[in-house]
C-alpha cells in the first residue's frame, strides 16, 4: 500500500473518531434531534457551497453510468 494511501486511510479514520466524540459530546449537552439537524445543515451547506466539486462527481451521460457497472 502507497504512503499517500495509509496518510488517507489515517486521516479518514481520525475524522470518523473526531465525528463520533463530538455527537457524544453534544448529545450530552442537546437533544439528539438537534445534534441530527444541525449535522444535516452542515453537509447541506458544504454540498451547496461547492456544486461543481460535487456535480463532477456525478456520471452525466448514459453510457458513462454503464462503464460504472
């Protein structure tokens, strides 16, 4: 496995913990459907503020979503 591979792999997994600890956290501090709402708002920003870094994502053709499968 590159190096480039295991910094990503570490970083994803150091993201997940810090994700996890701060819901435990705010849970103990708010009701779960806020901490749930507020993280919805979060994401629904970010994929707003950057569309085409998530539309480049997006297959836009037919023949492009059959070379996915």
């Amino acid at each position: 496995m590159p190096g480039s591979h295991r910094v990503a792999l570490l970083l994803i997994c150091l993201i997940w913990a810090g994700n996890f600890l701060a819901s435990a956290i705010a849970v103990d501090h708010l009701p779960p459907v806020t901490v749930t709402a507020m993280r919805f708002s979060v994401v629904l920003a970010l994929l707003f503020r950057w569309p085409p870094l998530m539309m480049a994502l997006v297959p836009r053709r037919v023949k492009q979503w059959r070379a996915a499968n």
